[in-house]
C-alpha cells in the first residue's frame, strides 16, 4: 500500500511538472516566436498564402506555422529526446547547413535569427518541449492536411 501511494504522488508530481513545462513553452512562444511564427494554420489560410506567393513572390508572414515546424522537424527527429536537443541548438544557432525546412521555405523564409541566444536554458527546453507536445501530425499527416 505504501509503494502505491509513493508511485500515486510520483505521478502526480511528474504530470504537474510536465503541465508546468509546457504551459511556460507556451508562454515562451508568446514572448520570443509568435512575432514570426504562428501558432497554427488552417488548409485554407495556407492555400491563401500560396496564391499570394504564387502573384508577389513573397509571403504574407515572416516564418512558417508552428504546427508546420514540428511536423518537419519530428520527420528527422521523431524522439524527444533528439527532437527537443535539435530546436535547442537550432533555435541558438540556425543555419541551412543543420535545418530541416524545405528548400522552398529557405528561399521564403531565409534561415531564422538566433533568438536562442536571449533565452535561457529553462526557456530553451521548455519550448522546445511544448513544440514536441502541443502537436501530434507527423510530416506525413501534415502534408496530406496542407499540400504543398
């Protein structure tokens, strides 16, 4: 009985950490990526963009969604473990080299800024995390969602 109630409050104390973290991923993407990115797009506001593109060459937003980045990124780094060591130290120190974006979003986009550099391990880990968490579509299930 004792053991079951250590493992009852383990858990507990496991699921409220992992809420903490991803809430101040959250909080974290508010602060130092929505300016660029999105949090998610729908098909038809994705289809928009491309019309947009496809008559002035240049996209309508600075970076591409957020669900987006974690489908592609999850397609080379499908642990948590490596996806969340990946962002950390792309976020910190980007370039085309180590990504993972299509070359189309390069020629878009560019290479992001190293916004890394101002945050803090913590804040580092925690967006990281909550981008792993807060979507589930593979690149597969994605794509099929939001031709490109």
């Amino acid at each position: 009985m004792k053991a079951l109630t250590h493992l009852a409050v383990l858990l507990v104390f496991t699921f409220s950490f992992a809420d903490q973290l991803f809430e101040k991923g959250y909080e974290v993407f508010k602060k130092s990526c929505s300016t660029c990115h999105r949090e998610n797009m729908s098909p038809q506001e994705i289809a928009k963009i491309r019309e947009t593109v496809k008559k002035t060459g240049k996209p309508p937003i600075k970076a591409p969604p957020m669900s987006e980045v974690s489908a592609r990124v999850k397609k080379f780094y499908p642990t948590e473990e490596k996806f969340i060591a990946f962002v950390k130290d792309y976020i910190t120190n980007p370039s085309r080299e180590k990504g993972v974006c299509l070359p189309m979003a390069y020629k878009l986009f560019g290479v992001m800024p190293p916004i890394g550099r101002t945050l803090s391990e913590e804040e580092k880990e925690a967006v990281s995390y909550w981008l792993y968490h807060r979507f589930s579509d593979s690149w597969e299930e994605f794509i099929k969602k939001h031709p490109h």
